[in-house]
C-alpha cells in the first residue's frame, strides 16, 4: 500500500509538473543559463577525463536558441507570469563511463541558483566528492531528490534535513561516511527516507523519532551498529522500515508492535539477539517480515501464521527453534518461507499443502527425513530449496513439467535413482543444484533451455562427459563423479561458460587445447584426473581466468610461459555477479575444493570472487620456472609442487604481492632463495622443501614469522634465523617493511656462530672473507642486485 500510495503521489506531482509545456511563456533567463552552464562543466569534465564518448544523449537538445521549457528532461509549472523550472530528470546520462572518468559534483554548482526545483534526479551518473550542502539548502522547495548510485562520499550534510517539503530522498549505493545527524528531526513532512547502500557508520541517531510523518525509512546496506532506537516507536506512520545488511545487534524494541501501520519490516543480515517480540502479533497490516540471519533464539511463535496480510516471512539463518509442526492452521496465504536451519524434523510440513500461492520456499539445513512429497512438486514453486537434509527416494517428474520453477536446490541429502527423463525438458528452472547425493543416469538438456547454473558434483554419474548442455549454461560442475575417457570438444560451444569443474574424474587422453577458445572462463578445474602431453600455450587466450587447476595428473614438458598473460590473474578481478543479485535471496553451489595452505580445502562458492589461484602440482612438468609468472601480481596461490622442475627460482616472484600460500616443494631447484621474497607480505604458508636451494633464507616483516622447519627440510644448504642455522658468509642485508636494508643489530651477524664465542668466530670469518676476495664478490652482487619495490 505505501509503495502505491508513493507511485500515486509521484505521478499526480508529475502531472503537475507537466501541466505546462505551454509556448506562450518561456523560462526563465537565469535559469536557463543555469541548465546550459550545467551542460559545459559536465562536458569538460569528460573531456578532461579523455572520456571516448561525449555526446550526453538528451541533453543534445539543450541550446541557446529554444526555450528551456521544451527541452528534454526538463519539466517545468506555470507561475503567474512565466513558466518555472520545477523538475530536472538527469539520470543514466554517462550510461558506460570509462573507468578514468571523474565527474565530480562540482558539475551540480549551477543548478542550486535554480530555487523552483521541486524534484531533483541525478542518479546513476558516478559524481564523485562531498553532497554540496550549502548548494542544497537553496533548494528549499524540494519534493524529491534522487543522487543514488553515484560515488559521494564523507558525510551527509546537515542542510538535507532542513529541507521542509522533502518527502523522496533516495542516497543508496554511494560511498557516505558520517552517521545520520541529529537534524534529521527537522524534516517532519518527510514522507520517505531512502539511505541504503551508503556505507553510513555509527549508530542510528535518537533523532530519528522527530519524523513523525515519516511512512518509509530504508538504511539498508550499510555499516550502522548499535541497537535500534526506541524513538522509532514515535513514528506511528511507519510503513516500510528497512534495516537490513548492516551490524545492529541487541534485542528488537520491545514495543516495536505499536507500528500499527507496518506493512513491510525488515531486519535481515544484522547482528540481533534476543527472541521476536509478542507485540508484533498487532501489526495486522504486516505482509512482510524479514528476520532472518540474525543471533535470534527462542521457539517461533505459531501466532506469526495467523497474521493474515503475510505474504512474505523469513526467519533462517537464526537461532530459532521450530516445534508447531503438526498443530499449526496458518491464516495467510504465504508467498515467500524460509524457515532455513530452524531445527525442523521428520516430513516437510504437510501444513504447506494448502500454501496454493507459495512462490519461494527455504526448508535447508534441518533435519527434514522421508521423500520429496508430490503435493510439493504440484504447488508449482518458483524456487524450491531443500539442501542439507536427510531427505530420500528419488525427485518427481512433475517437478520438471512446472513453468514457474526456477530454482531447484535438494543438494546434500540421500536421493538416489536416476534422474527423471524429462528433466532436460524444463523450459523454466535457470539453477539446479543436485550435488552430494546419490543420482545416477544422464539427462540431454535442450539447446535453447534456460539452465544457466548446474551443479550435479558428488554423486554417481557415469560413461563420458556429457556436453548436451544449453547454450546459456554459466557454471557447469561434474566434480568427484565416475566420468571417463576425453573430454568433448563439443563443450567449447557453450560460449557464455565461466566456471568448468570437472576435478576427481577420471578424464584420460592429451590436454584439451580446445579450453584455450573458451573466452569466457573465469575457472577451470581440471585437478584429479589423468590428463597426459603439455600444458597448451595458447590458454594465455583467457584472459578472464583466475582459478586454473591442473594439479594431479600426468601432464608433461615445460610450464608455458605464456601463463604469465593471464590478466584475470594479473589484476584484481572484478565481482563476479552473483546468484543473490540474480534472485532475492542468498545460495550457495558446491565449495570448490582445491589445495589450499598445505591441504585440500573448499572455497566457499560465495567468496570465489576474491580467489586467484594457479595449481599444477602433482605432474611432471620439467624445465625451469618462467620468470613471467612473477607478474601475475592478483595471485593468492602457486602451487608446483611434486614435479619435475629445475633451475632457480625467479628473482620475479617478489613481485607476487598478493601472494598467501605458495609451495615449490618436491623439485629440482637450486641455487638461493631470492632476497626478493622479503617483498611478499601477504604470504602466510611457505614450502620450499625437498630441493636442492642452498644459502641464507630472506629476511623480512613476513619472512622472519615463517619458522617451521619443514618448509625449508631435505635442501643442499639452507642457512638462516628461519631454521636456527648460522650463515657462515656476509649476507644481503635483510629487507624491512618499508623496502629498506634494516640496521646491522638486525641482521645475520648479531648471531653467533656455532661451536666458537661471538668475538673469535666473526673477527675470523671477517679475515678469511677478505683474503679470498668475498667482500669485492658481495659488493658488486649487492650493487646488482635488482631494486626493492616498495608495497
């Protein structure tokens, strides 16, 4: 009802503002020299920026020679004498701005002279810079102002909130920094307050209980902590209150039922404690309560069901405890249910067979037994997620003759049997996640299906990789199967493929140079298989590969070095986009297990963005270590461990400043380990065993913590503070953080020497050292050596 009620009200000021396009009277002078000075700032700054693209769409039309009035995006009202501007509409004007352009807000200077403005949108432009306050207190005629999904930052200046008539402030998706200040208390018209996607710190202010006409409040993902004022219990207009995705904690107001006229109340993704509060049982307006991922605790009150208006309730991801299983006669009529690791036993609910309208059910990570029902397969569900169940038999055909599912999920439980033929005929499901069971048999899925996302790992498929997949296939997982023999060039047809895993297979024949055209992946795993011949040098075409695995199998010849190319493993990749901006809610795939600090782990599918990993242990590659991987400078993980491989290790690798984990061990290597390691600050898991390394380990901030001495164990001579072994020559200098040669009361020589005191071991090490020339040979190695980067 509130967001009818702000569309109706939104339209009626539009018709208003749209009365008068009238050409008996223009706008005026001031004001649309204002517009076109607004025009040429916004200009220049793209100039100035290089942008490839200056044409600004639209605003082509603003001239000179035409009255204002008439120009696009420009609405204006007819005064008594002369038309007013009162509405400018300039979102989405730089669509796709190149990533060097700064627009910045000083572009919005001119339009504060225009002081008729009543509705005001600049979303969607990527202004960077403070909000220009004082700017905005001349606007003191506002209605609606939009700067959404821009990149303003520090705080949000105390004039907005002087703004009387102000009933739509929208700042979401920005880069804001203050707290809500206390004169939030001034706007007591405001209508609807929209500050999500702000990254606001601090707490909520007490203020906020001075807005007492406020009907919608949205501070949704931010950082606000602290728990929920109690002067929200003032605004007895509420409608919509939006809380969700920031660090509240504390218990729920206790009174917060008082809000008589809630129709929408969310809290999802805090830090709350406590159990629901009993008052809410008199919000009868309440559609929407959104509760879930909090630290809740308590028994789920059965009165929650006979609040008729609910539509849409979630309650997962708490502490909460479900025991109405078989008394409850719900009075809703729900749309959406998540009652996600709510500790329900036995069969799914039968209660939700009269649930007709049920369009999103979340029933995962309980103890739920027994088969998939029938009924549940008929209420035609757009998503459907059972995973982390003890659920059995096998899934219903009917399943898969639904227009409306999109999302299947029963992963982790105890299905088995082959799957239904005509699941390759679902015109509609976009995710299915089947991993972790027992099913067998192999679907051929329609070329033109919507299936984007198919998770079918852990379980017992079997014969040759399929590749009748559908042409809009995004993740494709047939992990820690029984599939055997080639892999199917006919998988380089599934053009839009991101993410191939294929690990704990049993794939044989030579490496698939065919992977090299598939453009689009971000990952491929490949680790566990028997895959034979060179790694391909053209795989260096994938740019956007950031995980590559190929540890495990029994490739052979040299490490290309044209993996050194890799540009998804060179700069930081981007977020990928994820399944909970696709849906209105959060899933998880199969973890992707991979070596990880010294044991195979799983990556959480839901953090894969923030992982750059290279794995081509456990082969036998030859040959030396190219120099060009030390430019992959977005690497978390090298493994190269159990191979083959000779040389030395490149002076380049400390240049891998994101490198955590990295192992070389079980090789042929030899010579120093290169001062340069004293550049690697992030790395955290070191194994350099099982060479032929000799000289002094690298000092350095990092370095000096990596003390176990297996990871330096069965080499030709390693020496240093590492392995409490003394170095009998004059070493580099160590490294300190900063890039510079840390002081001598640092370094090797406060050591002693082993067998002998301190004075007599170095006064003699000193004189040996000069007659055979070493001081001459370490002076010019020094003056050699390559410079430090400073991180």
């Amino acid at each position: 009802m509130a967001r009818l009620t702000h569309l109706l009200l939104t339209y009626f000021l539009h018709m208003i503002l749209n009365l008068s396009h009238s050409p008996s009277l223009c706008c005026p002078q001031d004001q649309k020299e204002a517009l076109l000075q607004f025009k040429s700032l916004l200009v220049a700054d793209l100039f100035r920026n290089n942008s490839v693209d200056t044409s600004l769409g639209d605003l082509e039309s603003w001239n000179s020679s035409s009255d204002c009035c008439q120009w696009k995006m420009v609405t204006c009202h007819t005064g008594s004498s002369s038309h007013q501007v009162t509405g400018l509409n300039l979102y989405y004007l730089i669509p796709l701005p190149p990533l060097n352009t700064a627009v910045t807000s000083d572009v919005l200077t001119p339009l504060f002279r225009i002081k008729s403005l009543m509705l005001l949108d600049i979303s969607s432009n990527s202004i960077q810079g403070e909000i220009p306050g004082f700017g905005f207190a001349n606007l003191t005629h506002l209605v609606h102002l939009d700067m959404r999904q821009n990149s303003f930052n520090s705080s949000i200046p105390p004039q907005l909130f002087r703004l009387k008539y102000l009933q739509d402030l929208d700042l979401s998706s920005n880069s804001l920094e203050g707290m809500l200040s206390g004169h939030l208390g001034n706007l007591r018209n405001l209508k609807l307050l929209n500050l999500d996607e702000n990254f606001l710190h601090g707490n909520i202010p007490t203020e906020i209980g001075n807005l007492t006409e406020l009907q919608t409040l949205s501070l949704r993902q931010n950082k606000l902590s602290g728990g929920i004022p109690s002067s929200l219990l003032n605004l007895r207009k509420m409608e919509v209150l939006d809380l969700r995705n920031n660090s509240l904690s504390m218990e729920i107001p206790a009174d917060i039922g008082n809000l008589l006229n809630m129709s929408s109340f969310a809290l999802s993704k805090n830090n709350l404690t406590g159990g629901i509060p009993s008052s809410i049982r008199k919000m009868s307006k309440l559609e929407t309560l959104r509760l879930d991922n909090n630290l809740l605790s308590g028994e789920i009150p059965a009165w929650l069901f006979d609040l008729e208006e609910v539509k849409n309730l979630h309650l997962g991801g708490n502490r909460l405890i479900w025991n109405n299983n078989a008394t409850i006669v719900p009075k809703c009529v729900l749309s959406e249910l998540s009652l996600r690791s709510c500790g329900l036993s036995g069969h799914i609910p039968v209660w939700l067979t009269n649930q007709t309208g049920l369009n999103f059910l979340d029933l995962s990570e309980n103890e739920l037994q027994g088969p998939f029902p029938q009924w549940l397969a008929e209420l035609d569900a757009g998503t459907i997620i059972l995973s982390d169940n003890k659920l059995t038999g096998s899934l219903p055909p009917r399943l898969f003759q639904s227009r409306s599912l999109s999302v299947l999920a029963p992963s982790r439980n105890n299905f088995s049997g082959e799957l239904p033929e005509n699941i390759g005929e679902t015109s509609a499901v976009m995710v299915l996640m089947l991993s972790g069971n027992n099913f067998s048999g192999f679907p051929v899925f329609d070329p033109e299906a919507l299936l984007a996302y198919i998770d079918f790992s852990s379980n017992r498929f079997s014969g040759e990789v399929p590749s009748t997949f559908g042409k809009n296939t995004l993740m494709l997982s047939l992990s820690q199967n029984e599939f055997s023999g080639h892999l199917p060039q006919n998988l380089s047809n599934l053009s839009q493929l991101e993410h191939l895993d294929l690990h704990d297979d049993n794939i044989t024949g030579e490496f698939p140079a065919f992977l090299s055209q598939m453009s689009s992946l971000q990952i491929l795993n490949l680790g566990n298989n028997s895959l034979e011949g060179s790694i391909s040098n053209d795989l260096s075409n994938l740019s956007s590969l950031r995980i590559l695995d190929l540890s495990d199998n029994k490739l052979t010849g040299n490490v290309p070095s044209s993996l050194g190319n890799l540009r998804g493993m060179v700069d930081t990749p981007d977020l990928l986009s994820s399944l909970s901006d696709m849906f209105s809610f959060s899933i998880e795939f199969q973890d992707l297990f991979v070596n990880w600090k010294r044991s195979k782990q799983g990556l959480s599918s839901r953090n894969l963005d923030v992982y750059s990993l290279l794995d081509l242990s456990k082969n036998q590659l030859s040959g030396e270590i190219p120099a060009s991987l030390g430019g992959l400078k977005a690497l978390k993980s090298l493994n190269m461990s159990f191979n083959s491989i000779s040389g030395e290790i490149p002076l380049s690798f400390g240049n891998l400043e994101s490198l955590e984990t990295l192992d070389l061990s079980h090789n042929n290597l030899s010579g120093e380990i290169p001062q340069t390691f004293a550049k690697l600050l992030q790395l955290s898991t070191l194994d350099l065993s099982n060479n032929k390394l000799r000289g002094p380990i690298p000092e350095g901030p990092q370095m000096n913590t990596l003390i176990d001495p297996s990871s330096y164990a069965n080499n030709s001579g390693l020496c240093g503070m590492q392995i409490q072994v003394a170095c009998q020559e004059v070493s580099a200098p160590p490294v300190s953080e900063n890039g510079e040669p840390e002081s001598k009361e640092t370094s090797l020589f406060s050591w002693e020497f082993a067998g002998i005191g301190f004075p007599v071991g170095f006064f003699s090490a000193v004189g040996v050292a000069y007659g055979i020339g070493y001081f001459d040979n370490t002076t010019r190695r020094r003056l050699h050596r390559p410079p430090i980067r400073r991180i």
